[in-house]
C-alpha cells in the first residue's frame, strides 16, 4: 500500500485508511439539466447531511450538491473521535456568552453526540463500528485542576467523566509522557467514512435527491429565488444551506464570498500503521480513543485489530509535506519508543475549516440563505447540533440556532490570517512545551 497521498488534500480521500475500509455506497448522478427544490444544500460532508436527513424528516423537497464524493473531505477523513463541547473550549465560550449561554450551547453539542449514538444504533449494519470510551490525558502534572474540572462536568453539565490517576494512566498506556487522565464514558469513536455514506443512504432513503460530482460555481438571487448553477445544470430553491466547510472557502473560491472569507483552512494529518500484533496492544491497552490536551496535540486509536491511527499537528500550509509519513512515524515512536520501527501503510491529510473565533457559523446569512459551517477541528457532533438545528429554523419548528448567533462570519484576514493562525498556533506549541518542561 502506497504512505503517499494525493498532493491535493480537499479532493481526494482515496489514500486514506478509511477509504480502504469503506463500506460500499452506491453513489449518487450528478446534476444534469435543470430543476427545482424547495431546499438545496451545498455540501455533503457530515453538516449537509445531517441538515438535509432533518429537512426531509420534516416533509421538504430537498436537493443535496457534492462537488465531489460523499464523504471525501474532512467528514471522510477525520480522527472519528465522537465528544461533547466545540473546537471552542466552554471557559472561552463562557467568558463571550456567559453561564446560562455558554452551558445552553455545551448541552446542544451533547444532544449532537446522542444524536450520533443513536443513528449508530440504528444503522448497524454499514461499518460505522462504533467503540465506547475516550482518553484526555496530560502531559504534565496540574495539581489537581484536572480532578475538579471532572467533578464540575459530572455535577453541573451531567456528563459521565472519570478521573484516572497518573498509576492508572501507565497501567493502560505504557508510556512516561503521560500524568493524570479524563476518561469520558459517553465519548465513542467511529469510522468516519461509513458514517458519512450511511447518513447519505438514509437521506436518499427519506426522499433526498443526491447529487454528486456536481460543484456549485455561481449562486445568486432573483425575485424568483435563489439560482444555483454546476457544469452540469442548475437548481431553483427557495431556500439554500451553505455546508461546504473549507473547500467551498478560502481565498478564491467565492459560492457566497462574505463566508468564504471567514474561513481559514487549517491542515491536519493523519496515518495508519502496518499491522503491529501483540506489542501494540502490550503498549496500548485501551480500546477507545485517547488524546492529549495540548492546543494541538496527538489523538490515536487502535483500528482493524492491531493497526495504530495517528493524528496530530496542524498547520495552515494546505499542500502535503513531503517528509509527512517519516514526520509522524517519529511522532508515534517518541512516545511509544517500544513500537520503532513503526511502518506506515496510510498517510492523508485533511483540512478543517475555522472561523476566528473558533465556533461553527449557523444561521440566515441573507433571506432564504443559511450558513452550517466552520466546525473545525470538532465537527463529529457539532454537525448533527448545527445540521438539525439549520434544519428546524429552515422548518420553523426550533430557534436554538440563535444561540449561535453572537458567532459570526467574521473575516479570517486572507493570507495575513493565514500567517496570524500558524504564529498563533507556534506560540501555544511553545507554551505547551515550557508548561511540560516545567512539570518536568
Ligand atoms: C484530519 C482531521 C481530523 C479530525 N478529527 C476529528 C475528530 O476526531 N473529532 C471531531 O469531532 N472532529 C474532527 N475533525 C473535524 C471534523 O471532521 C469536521 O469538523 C467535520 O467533518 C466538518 O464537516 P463539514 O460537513 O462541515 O465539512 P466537510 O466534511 O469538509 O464537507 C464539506 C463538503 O462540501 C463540499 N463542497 C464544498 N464546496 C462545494 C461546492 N461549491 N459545491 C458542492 N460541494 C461543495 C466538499 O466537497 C465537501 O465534501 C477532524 C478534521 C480533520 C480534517
């Protein structure tokens, strides 16, 4: 199997992990000729989905666009990690909302992981292969902080959070990089890919027309409506969601410019090994995710039995690094040196889309136009809270959308932005590292 990938990362997922391992999805024509819906949604990562599944739940017409496959970008590609909160931490989001908002919100991105949970229990047949549990460990002693704020998330935010103790860590991750642990009972993880197919089968199933290959290249407005043109025919809606996260934004592209531009593509990577047998599991003995709490940390699994996903470091430089595959290998082996040499088989990149300030942007951008986007690096749950909260102020069934309102489409500063986002991230990497030197 090749450890290269496709030089563009927004429109292949061919090389990953996932895309090996796919369940099989029909697919779907593209758009030919001209045609009418009462809903079109742009996008079919997990947010479009979600917002249109939920659309047609409610009686709409609905018309999904995908530019490419189902699934291809960061829905397809992802660590699979399904947890409560945003990419946006709750402290932040209190400090903007306030209590009453801020746990309002914290509680919607709960309902978004059950909503998940439940899906998984009602599909159980298309791989998505969901396993319970999820790790949040540190890498530095923290005198207690750690322990209080799970008893806090227990207590006001009704989560079922565990404290581990540094012994209990090393019991189960046979490492010296890591202190204290939060376990998270109700976190799970998933394969991302078959998630996305099936969330686009039951829509196809609830009445959906799908369209793939069918990139969206102009939108615009006229006293019938909104107009949506692709090469290959256009659609008349009355209403359109805008859920083409990154590889509808950054500069150039420009299906509604105010939104694009809000957006900065961050890059992360991913990587499956070869199989490792028995070691892996001697070094890695827990079957849920785990993930560090540094600003951009490693998150890991093990997947197919005894192969080991890795994902870690982002930047904003959106083209592959030539030396990605060896750069992760050692990622892996500094803090598992028993596992060297670890073999690479599956190497991809994807991008997550960010606005400013860290949250999804949701909400009428102008009448009968809706944004679901930006979702960043935390998205599995977040985009079934967005899609179907989208979704029901589209119906007029549920405001909740307004919460998000305070979040909007603020300009991400172009490629000044982009350089502003990758200093920022050096900054909090280097703060990271003083605050493990200093435990240390
Ligand atoms: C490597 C990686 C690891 C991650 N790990 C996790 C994790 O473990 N847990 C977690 O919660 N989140 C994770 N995330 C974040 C999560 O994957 C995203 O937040 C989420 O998938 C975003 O979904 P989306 O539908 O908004 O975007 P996407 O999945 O990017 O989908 C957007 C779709 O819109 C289509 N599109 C764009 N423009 C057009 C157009 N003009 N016309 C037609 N179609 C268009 C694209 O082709 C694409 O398929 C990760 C992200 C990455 C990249």
């Amino acid at each position: 199997m090749s450890a290269r990938t496709h030089p563009d990362p927004a429109f292949r997922a061919a090389d990953s992990f996932y895309a090996a391992t796919a369940h099989p999805w029909a697919g779907a024509p593209a758009l030919a000729g001209d045609t009418t819906c009462e809903v079109a949604v742009i996008g079919g990562g997990f947010a479009g989905l979600w917002c249109a599944r939920r659309l047609a739940a409610q009686g709409k017409q609905v018309l999904l666009l995908e530019g490419g496959e189902i699934g291809r970008a960061a829905s397809g590609r992802n660590g699979g990690f399904v947890s409560v909160g945003f990419a946006a931490g709750l402290d932040e989001i209190e400090r903007k909302l306030g209590r009453d908002d801020a746990r309002a919100l914290f509680r919607l991105s709960d309902a978004g992981r059950q909503t998940v949970r439940d899906f998984c229990r009602e599909t159980p047949d298309l791989g998505i292969a969901p396993v319970d549990g999820r790790l949040k460990v540190l890498r530095h002693a923290d005198d207690g902080a750690l322990k209080a704020r799970v008893e806090t998330l227990n207590a006001e935010l009704g989560q079922d959070m565990v404290y581990w103790p540094r012994d209990k860590v090393r019991d189960h991750l046979k490492t010296d990089t890591y202190h204290e642990a939060m376990e998270d009972r109700q976190g799970f993880h998933v394969h991302p890919l078959n998630l996305a197919r099936a969330l686009a089968a039951d829509c196809v199933a609830r009445g959906v027309t799908v369209h793939e290959h069918s990139p969206v290249t102009a939108l615009d407005r006229d006293d019938t409506g909104w107009k949506i043109t692709t090469p290959g025919g256009t659609v008349r809606a009355s209403q359109v969601v805008l859920a083409g996260n990154v590889a509808a934004g950054g500069e150039g592209a420009s299906v509604w410019p105010a939104l694009s531009r809000a957006i900065v593509p961050v890059a992360t990577y991913v990587v499956t090994t070869e199989r490792m047998g028995a070691k892996l599991h001697d070094a890695i003995r827990w079957s849920g995710s785990v993930s560090d709490t540094r600003r951009a940390g490693d998150y890991y699994r093990i997947v197919d039995g005894d192969r080991l996903l890795w994902g870690g470091r982002i930047t904003t430089r959106v083209s592959e690094p030539t030396d990605l595959a060896e750069t992760m290998r050692a990622d892996i082996e500094r803090i598992y040196p028993q596992l060297a040499p670890v073999k690479i088989a599956h190497v991809w990149t994807g991008l997550m889309g960010y606005c400013r300030h860290k949250m999804p942007i949701l909400g009428e951008l102008a009448p009968g136009l809706w944004a679901c986007t930006a979702f960043g690096g935390h998205g599995l749950n977040t985009t079934a809270t967005g899609g179907e909260a989208v979704a029901d102020a589209i119906v007029g069934t549920d405001d909740r959308v307004k919460l998000f309102a305070p979040y909007r489409a603020l300009w991400g500063g172009g490629p000044v932005g982009r350089i502003a986002t990758q200093l920022e991230y050096w900054r909090l990497q280097a703060l990271d590292w003083l605050e493990e030197r200093r435990a240390a």
